[in-house]
C-alpha cells in the first residue's frame, strides 16, 4: 500500500521513513488532497499543517478522501485537530494531543499552531507542547504550581508566531539564573506532538502489516 505523510516539521523526512515507507510531503494546507497526486495512496498520515502561511486544509477534502475509501490518519498538530473532528466520519486520531482536543480539554486551533522557516525549521512553540513542558518543570520542581500557571498564562496572552521560551520568561521577574534554568530546561524537553507523530507512524505500520 502507497503511503503519504506530511509533516517534515514535527518529525523530518529522514526520521519518517527509518519507521515506515512513505512519501513525506510539505505541511498539509487547503488543497493538498485534491491534488491529483494524492490519487495513487491509500494511506495519507497528517502530522502538521499550515495556518498562518496559507488557509488550512479544509474538512470537505478530508470527507472527500475518506468517502473515496481512503485511510486517513492525524496526529500531532494539524493532524490532531482534524481527526478530533473528522474521526465520526473515520478518520483516525492518534496520541495524547488529539485526545485533549477530543475530550474538549484544549479547544482552540492555536493550541498547536507554530511557524517555521522555509528550511522546516520550527520558529515558535505549540502552546499544548509547552504545557507539557511546565508540566514537567512543575514535576521536577524546577517552578512551583503557581508559577507553571503563570507561564502559561503568558504563552496563551501571546499571538502564536511570538511564543517562543525566551519571549515567555522575558516577562516574568523570575531571576536571570532561573530564567535561563528553564531556558536550557525547555530547550532540552521532549515535544509531545514528536510523541505523537511517532505513535502515528507506528499505528500506520501496524496496519499495514496487518493488511
């Protein structure tokens, strides 16, 4: 079975295909799957997507492919946010992030909104990845409870292409030595929508195996 992936922001082309063959294309926007390429694949894994650089790729696409028979997968990002809302009509959520969007825990569709380069390079942070991130923080106890709160608090203030770690701890009165603890810490943690993606590409394989 010929399977398509996009990402190449979460997870890079490299590191998709180390799990499963696929051809990884560029972040999903709207469109994308009514190309005529998409055609030959009966598998489609949508990892990340597009929302400042162009309009998102809409739900009527992914209808439109399920009804075609094909198998549709989201995870992660964009993909996450889809399945939340398309996986009655069959498309496949998979990982933590999708089931926070589906149990109404996260709502907003910039909950996994980042931009990046023209190289896929990630610019901004997710806001849902750095509340795993303050989790963690809390856990280790790197900050109290209340300052984790206060930190995402100020992510949530800020418009998603300015979150980055700096931009958030730059506006607490945090010392410059915890300031730059987090800093190394956050630099250093393990983003939840990777997790995902990889649960993804794992589930794909699976089911093609099983094919």
């Amino acid at each position: 079975m010929k399977i398509a992936i996009f990402s190449k922001l979460t997870l890079k082309e490299d590191e998709i295909k180390a799990v499963i063959d696929a051809d990884v294309f560029p972040p999903i926007k709207r469109g994308d799957l009514l190309n005529p390429i998409i055609d030959k694949y009966e598998v489609i894994g949508i990892i990340d997507g597009v929302f400042l650089q162009n309009t998102a790729v809409g739900h009527r696409e992914i209808l439109h492919r399920l009804k075609e028979g094909k198998v549709i997968f989201g995870a992660g990002s964009m993909g996450a946010l889809r399945a939340s809302e398309l996986d009655v009509h069959g498309m496949i959520g998979v990982g933590k992030v999708y089931k926070l969007y589906k149990e109404g825990v996260i709502v907003d569709d910039d909950e996994v909104a980042v931009t990046f380069d023209d190289n896929f390079n990630q610019i901004s942070f997710s806001l849902v990845s750095f509340r795993f991130m303050v989790k963690n923080a809390v856990e280790k106890g790197l900050i109290s409870k209340e300052e984790g709160d206060l930190l995402i608090k100020i992510a949530k203030s800020l418009y998603y292409p300015l979150r980055t770690f700096k931009n958030v701890l730059d506006r607490t009165d945090f010392s410059g030595e915890k300031k730059e603890k987090l800093l190394e810490f956050f630099k250093n943690e393990e983003d939840i929508k990777r997790k995902d993606a990889f649960e993804m590409l794992y589930r794909i394989r699976d089911f093609i195996e099983k094919k």
